[in-house]
C-alpha cells in the first residue's frame, strides 16, 4: 500500500498550484467563469474552482491546457538549486493519520526524494549526493528523528537502494511540473514535504 501511495502521487502540489492559478487569475481581473469560457470547453467552471481551491489533483495533460490558459511555466523537471519545506497550505494526501506512516511509507518518501534530488541534480543514481543541512534537518522534523539518523539512513539508501530510486526518477523524469508550485516529495506526519526554489 505504501509504494502505490507515493508512486502515484504527481509532482505537483495541488493546493499550491491552485493558489498559483488563483492569483494569476486575479492578476488578470479575470473571474473563473472568464477563465473556462477561455479554456474552450477543456474545463468547466466548477472544474476550475475546484482546481483553484485545490480540492483536485491534476494529471500532466491538464497541467498543460492549464499553462496556455493561465500562462505559466510547466516543464519536465530540470537543474534547479531548492530547499526542503513542509508546506502548510497543503493537506497530507489520502488523509493519512499520524499512526500510518510505517517504515515502510517512510522509506517510499524518503527514495521520492532522493530520486527527486537525483534528477535536480542531473546526477546518476548511486553516486553519492551531498545531503544541504537544511534539508536533512527539515527530513528530521517531518518524521521526528535525530538528524544525524535521518542523515544515516539516507546515505546507507544511496548506496542500498539503487533500484527502486531509479524506478521513482525515471517515472518522475517523464511527469510535469510547475516550477513556482515546487515539487511535491510526498506526505509525512508533520505535513507535505515540497521542495521549492
């Protein structure tokens, strides 16, 4: 159950990209009505107020129409220097509860995000990453461990779990992403971990 959960998550935070597609909406003086009538016939209104309020998840092909639409950058990932955060304005997808995330979860998360740093950094799987501080101290609050553990693990990873990490790059290497919404990592008990610029 825990390898389906964060394989099938996109690498788009929903609450966030909504919020982005709200304020350029605003930015525009455009009312959601304006913005369908302009998607021609793609998205109905209430499609779009629900991806404004963040309610809905959207696949690749959507995030495309919703980029001519609205007029922003979305790309397959690409070099980018970011930071780990847990973002507030996002709920833990599925609704998981605190006594949900395993070991098993936990591992799963924590190779999306290797994999993730992998592909940012346009570097082969297996070799070892300099892990930023932040980012270990950022991992180790979300799932409530010693840095130095959280560091550990993570390099131990690196050199243990080349398979499946690869498995994670090459699925997210094809999938979309919205650079002003960040990249979606993946759930925690603390909340939704996002690494944005």
């Amino acid at each position: 159950m825990a390898i389906t959960l964060t394989s099938n998550l996109g690498l788009v935070p929903q609450q966030r990209l909504g919020a982005l597609l709200a304020r350029r909406r605003e930015l525009y003086g455009y009312s959601v009505a304006d913005m369908a009538r302009q998607s021609g016939g793609r998205f109905s209104e209430s499609d779009l107020a629900a991806i404004e309020s963040g309610a809905v998840a959207v696949d690749d092909a959507a995030i495309e129409a919703l980029s001519l639409i609205y007029e922003f950058n979305s790309s397959p990932p690409t070099q980018s220097r970011s930071k780990l955060i847990i973002a507030d304005d996002e709920d833990v997808p599925f609704g998981l509860a605190a006594d949900a995330f395993d070991d098993a979860l936990i591992e799963t998360v924590l190779q999306r995000y290797l994999a993730l740093l992998y592909l940012l950094r346009n570097t082969e799987v297996g070799e070892p990453l300099r892990l930023r501080n932040d980012d270990s101290a950022m991992l180790a609050m979300a799932f409530n461990a010693s840095e130095a553990d959280m560091t550990e693990r993570l390099m131990i990873m690196m050199e243990t779990q080349v398979e499946p990490i690869s498995r994670q790059a090459e699925l997210m290497r094809r999938r979309l992403v919205v650079p002003a919404a960040g990249l979606l990592v993946g759930p925690t008990p603390a909340g939704v971990l996002v690494l944005v610029k």
